[in-house]
C-alpha cells in the first residue's frame, strides 16, 4: 500500500491536471498557470518521498503543458493545443504507473517500460494528432468547400440568361433583375464591363453579386495578348529614338566641309558731277529766351490710416462624447449599433466604451471599432482593403491615418443591406483568427452604456 504522504503527492498533481483542463474549456491562461504551479508543488512532493522520475516528469509535463496552452489560447496557434492535450495526458500515465503495486519497490517510481509510455503518449499524441487535424483534414476540406450537399434557392440561377437593367455608376457595379429580387453585377472573368441592355450568362453567385460573363468565353487571353503587343511596340518605338539620337549625335562630332565663297567682281568707280555752289542766306535775328516760369509746389495730402477691423476669432468646435451622439440619434441607428454589438459579442470578443467610441477588442488586439459620424454608424474594421478592392463593398480605406493603421477598413451603415453586410465582415474579421460563434443575445446595448476614460 502506498504511504500518507505519496497519496497526498497524487491528490496534489491530480489537483493540477485538473486545474490545467479547466483553463482550456474556459480559455483561461491564468488558471493554467495556476495548474503549473500546483503541478510542480506535486513533483517537490514526489521527489521528498524518493520518486525522482515521476517528480521530472511531472516539471516537465506540467512546463510544456502551460507554454502550449498559453500559445493556443493567447496567440490562436492551433497545432499547439495537440501537445497541451498530449502533456497532460503524460501527466496522468505518469501519476498512474508510479502509484502501481509493481511500483512500490523501485526507488524512482517506476519501471523503464513504463517511464517510456508517458513519454511516448506525449510524442504519439503531438504529432499525429497535429498530422490528422492541422494538415489532412483541412486540406480535405479545401478540396471539397465548394461542394454542398443541399441545393439553395439561388443555385438554379447558375447557367441562366439575365438581362442588365442599369448602368454601373459612381464606382457601384450594374444591375440586373431577376423577378423582384435586385442583383449586382460582377464579371466571372477579369476585363469584362456591362451596361444596360446586356444579356449575360450567370456562373457563380457570391454574397448579393451575380458573377456574369458576355457570351462564356475567356477573355484573359487575349488580353495578355494585346497587352504583349503593346509593350513590344513600346519597345520598338523606344529601340528607334534611340538609334535616332545616337545618329544626330554621330553627325555633332562630324567636321563641317567649308564651302568655298566666290570671289567678288571688280569694282568700277563712276564719275560723280561736281556740286553746284549754294547761295549763301543771310542770317536771321536772333531771338531773346522769355523767362522761364516755376512751377508752383503742390500741395502735400498725408494719407489717412484705415481703420483696423479685428477678425472674429473661430471658436473650437464642442466635442460631443459618443454616448451623447448615440443616445441622441434616430431609431435607425440605435438599432443598428444594438444587432452588430451583439453579433460581434457572440465572438467571445470583449467591448470597452470610451467618449470617442466602442472598442472591441480580445487579447491584445482590436477586431472593430464603432463611432458615430453624423447620423450614420461608422465600423473600423481589423481588414485589409485590398483583400476587397474587387468586391462590391462601399468601403474608405484609413490605413494612412496612425489612430486606424490595425483597423483601416471603414464601412458606414447606412441601411438594412448595409446591416447584412457588415456581418459578413464582422465573421471575416473572426474567421482570420479561428473565432467561433456563439449564441447570438438580442439585447437593448444603448440603454446599458456607460461612457470610460480613453486608453
């Protein structure tokens, strides 16, 4: 029978192991830092009653246990839970094997066969487990993602003739109707555009958008082709003014041939007649100067100063804290700002009120950001705009600004589409770091909200 104080020693690291799998249904590394602690007070215990093994296991185990825990839960690496999981489960065998009868008499606590199976069970379950669920299966499923099992209301519209009912404007793709149901209009292949009156072939449906092609052909090739022809004229065009430069400048260094200049033809001098004596005039009186008068001095006009007129100085606009704008906005916008703080709660990602907005945020970092601009709602997301450059999305891009450079994806609710929209990108914004979704709570967030100190 084993003694008092190796039952304690036990009870102590079971204590542990289990503190250990409760911060990993709760996500908590706290708790699993916890479960290290009192893990290790165990393996002491185990090393006083003369059970050397069983006691560098459980250090060990019970170390490697809270690093891939803390990697999992704080930095989503997901092939780290495998050996959180597989640590613990040497924790366990080594508990197990050294409180066996056979055990008793080996000074370390246990025998090698059984000192290798904890180990083994660590190393089986880290790299198989990681194999099957981190490699396989998600190569599997990105093989079959576009295969679904169950047809949906929209998929009969795959290979129908549709006719484009408006012309794109203002950056907003066209449209078409398909009985009252209104679709955007994209192109399934790169460099087609459509106006009013065209009837194009339906490939794929994504989202609100109908991707359409002309007349099913691929046009890319041909594309490429006149792009080639293109840069190869370019380039012949650049290959002739050269040659052309370089000739002009061969002819600069070229010596002028001088051009021998006739000779001028002799010059006959003519008789001129001589001049026939002019009578002489007799000279005219002359004339006494009148006195010249001095011009009278003007009269000196001092300017008169202008009167100084003071601007008015502008006064500073008022800052309205956030609660204010939303408690004072229309229905619209209260309703708005209470289903997408619910949904991104459903996350499992945390909200903090301040006076310039709602910050939500998980960890350390920022997924969305809610303000109040004028009397629409404005979400700055954890995106990158060129992810959605092609997309139908009317979205700003605030990457330049240095108070949205990790949320520069700006999006404005201004409708019940636009509602429907930031959804999408609420689960995009998730999805990036493997966030699952909860149970989504209706709840009235505008009567609840209190208004913090900025961060």
């Amino acid at each position: 029978m084993p003694d008092f104080m190796f039952m304690i020693c036990l009870l102590v690291g079971a204590g542990g192991i289990a503190l250990a799998l409760i911060a990993r249904l709760l996500r908590s590394y706290p708790l699993a830092f916890l479960g290290m602690v009192v893990t290790l007070a165990a393996g002491a215990l185990a090393f006083v009653e003369g059970r050397i093994l069983l006691g560098i296991y459980w250090y060990v185990f019970s170390i490697l246990s809270v690093i891939f825990a803390v990697l999992n839960l704080y930095k989503n690496k997901r092939w780290a839970f495998w050996w959180s999981f597989g640590a613990d489960v040497g924790l366990v065998l080594a508990a197990v094997f050294a409180s066996s009868p056979e055990a008793m008499d080996n000074l370390e606590g246990m025998g090698l066969i059984e000192a290798a199976i904890p180990l083994a069970a660590f190393l089986l379950i880290g790299i198989l487990f990681n194999l099957i669920f981190n490699v396989i299966v998600p190569k599997a499923k990105h093989v079959n993602k576009n295969e679904r099992k169950h047809l949906t209301n929209v998929d009969p519209l795959i290979g129908q003739l549709v006719t484009v009912v408006k012309d794109p404007e203002d950056g907003r793709p066209a449209r078409a109707l398909v009985g009252d149901v209104d679709w955007a209009v994209g192109a399934f292949f790169p460099g087609e555009s459509f106006k009013a009156g065209d009837v194009v072939k339906v490939h794929q449906i994504k989202g609100v958008t109908m991707l359409v092609s002309r007349d099913g052909k691929d046009y890319r090739q041909e594309m490429r082709n006149k792009r080639k022809a293109e840069a190869e004229a370019a380039r012949k065009a650049r290959e002739e003014e050269k040659a052309r430069k370089a000739a002009e400048k061969e002819a600069k260094k070229a010596k002028p041939v001088k051009e021998k200049k006739p000779e001028p033809a002799p010059v006959v001098e003519e008789k001129k007649p001589e001049p026939k004596p002019e009578p002489v005039k007799e000279p005219e009186p002359v004339k006494e100067p009148e006195p010249v008068k001095e011009p009278e001095p003007e009269p000196v006009v001092e300017p008169v100063p202008e009167p100084v007129v003071e601007e008015p100085k502008k006064e500073k606009a008022e800052f309205v804290p956030f609660a204010v704008r939303l408690q004072g906005g229309d229905d619209f916008l209260k309703e708005a700002y209470n289903e997408l703080k619910s949904e991104i709660l459903s996350y499992g990602i945390k909200s903090r009120v301040s006076s310039t907005g709602d910050k939500f945020r998980l960890h350390t970092k920022t997924y969305v950001k809610m303000v109040v601009a004028g009397k629409n709602l404005k979400l700055y997301f954890a995106l990158d705009p060129k992810d959605y450059k092609d997309s139908t999305y009317p979205f700003e891009d605030a990457s330049k600004m240095n108070a949205h450079k990790d949320t520069p994806f700006v999006f404005k609710i201004k409708s019940a589409l636009s509602i429907r929209r930031a959804k999408v990108l609420i689960g995009d914004c998730a999805k990036k770091d493997g966030l699952v979704q909860g149970e989504v709570v209706k709840h009235d967030h505008v009567k609840d909200i209190k208004v913090e100190e900025d961060e």
